[in-house]
C-alpha cells in the first residue's frame, strides 16, 4: 500500500508509523528523517533546510519535492511505502500526485492522527528535541494550521482521507488505524 500519514507535531505519529511500517512492510519515508540526515552529512539540501528547520518552519517546496522524488526512485518504493510527514503543503501535494500518475501508480489513502493542540502542547513539554521549545513549538503549530491542514480537504475530495482520534493507549489508537487501513483497502477495491 501506499499511504500518506498526516498529523500535527506530537501527535504521536513516530509511534504509531512504527507499528504501521511493520503492519504494512513497505519502507519509510520520513521527511524530517530524511532532512535530519541531511543537515548531518552537510548535503546542498540540508544546508538549505537547516534554518527553516531550527526555526520550526517548513522548508521551501522545491527541495523537499527533490529530496522525496529521490527516495520515491529506490527500488524498494516500488510496491508502497509510508509517507510520513510529506506531503505538508498543496504544492508538495499536487507534485506528488502528478509523480503517481506518470508512473500509473495511485495513492491508497491518507491517515490523519487527530490531537487537540492542548494535549499536543502537554505531550511536547515532556520531548526535550531542540525544536520543541516552546516559542518553536508555536511556530510549527501555525505552520501545521496554515500550511497543512488545507491538505485534508484536498484528499477529502479525492475520498482518501481518513481521520484517526489519537487520544487514548498506543495500542488503541493503532486498533483505529487499522480499520481506518481496512476500510481504504475496501474502497481501493471498488476503483
Ligand atoms: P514534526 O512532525 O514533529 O514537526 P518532523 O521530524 O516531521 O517533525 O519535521 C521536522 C522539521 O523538518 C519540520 O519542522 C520542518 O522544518 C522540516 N520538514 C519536515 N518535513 C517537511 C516537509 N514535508 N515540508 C517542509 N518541511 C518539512
């Protein structure tokens, strides 16, 4: 399957990206992991995203859509993966879709994790990663509200969103995952 999870910071979806790569065995394209490696091995693109990323901004489009399409081209992509914290804007949204449809592969479906912002604000307090400082935090909450929510509509649209309460034991939440996935297999049959 090939699956996008979105969710907002501290939502809990490191957690439950692991279950769900192990549940669905396909790799794991992480964005922030991606561009974390990047900012240490000093590439052209982790130089370029270093700062947006310390101050809890998103990187510009062009080179997150850069860093995705190479990894999306490694040969163990080829029969799905997990998208995790990409796409996070329209326009990494819209080039994702136009990368599936050159290659005549479609999009399974969108897991939303869904937290209230104050449970979020509690459960990050407690992180201690540099850019969950309270004024960075801030940041990265408005960037998610401005930036990437627009993007549940936008698969609502396309009937691929499924939206997840991520409130609860980790082990209930992958519980709804899992019917969530179900029910996105069921709908990826009647296409
Ligand atoms: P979180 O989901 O907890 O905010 P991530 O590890 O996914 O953290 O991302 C860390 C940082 O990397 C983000 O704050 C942002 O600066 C950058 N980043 C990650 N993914 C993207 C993306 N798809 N587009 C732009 N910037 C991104």
């Amino acid at each position: 399957m090939r699956v996008v999870f979105i969710g907002p910071p501290g939502a809990g979806k490191g957690t439950q990206s692991q279950r769900l790569l192990k549940y669905l065995n396909v790799p794991h394209i992480s964005t922030g992991d991606l561009l974390r490696e990047a900012v240490k091995a000093r590439t052209r693109e982790g130089l370029l995203a270093e700062q947006y990323m310390n101050e809890g901004k998103l990187a510009p489009d062009p080179i997150i859509i850069e860093l995705v399409g190479k990894r999306l081209e490694k040969p163990d992509c080829l029969h799905g993966c997990l998208l995790d914290g990409f796409p996070r804007t329209l326009g990494q949204a819209r080039a994702l879709d136009d990368y599936l449809y050159d290659r005549g592969i479609p999009l399974d479906g969108v897991l939303e994790l869904k937290v209230d912002e104050e449970v979020l604000i509690k459960r990050l307090a407690g992180r201690g990663r540099t850019d969950d400082e309270p004024e960075i935090i801030h940041q990265r909450f408005a960037a998610y509200r401005e930036q990437t929510e627009p993007l549940l509509e936008y698969y609502q649209e396309q009937g691929l969103l499924e939206t997840i309460d991520g409130v609860g034991a980790a082990d209930e939440v992958f519980e709804r995952i899992r019917t969530a996935l179900d029910r996105l297999e069921d709908r990826a049959w009647q296409h």
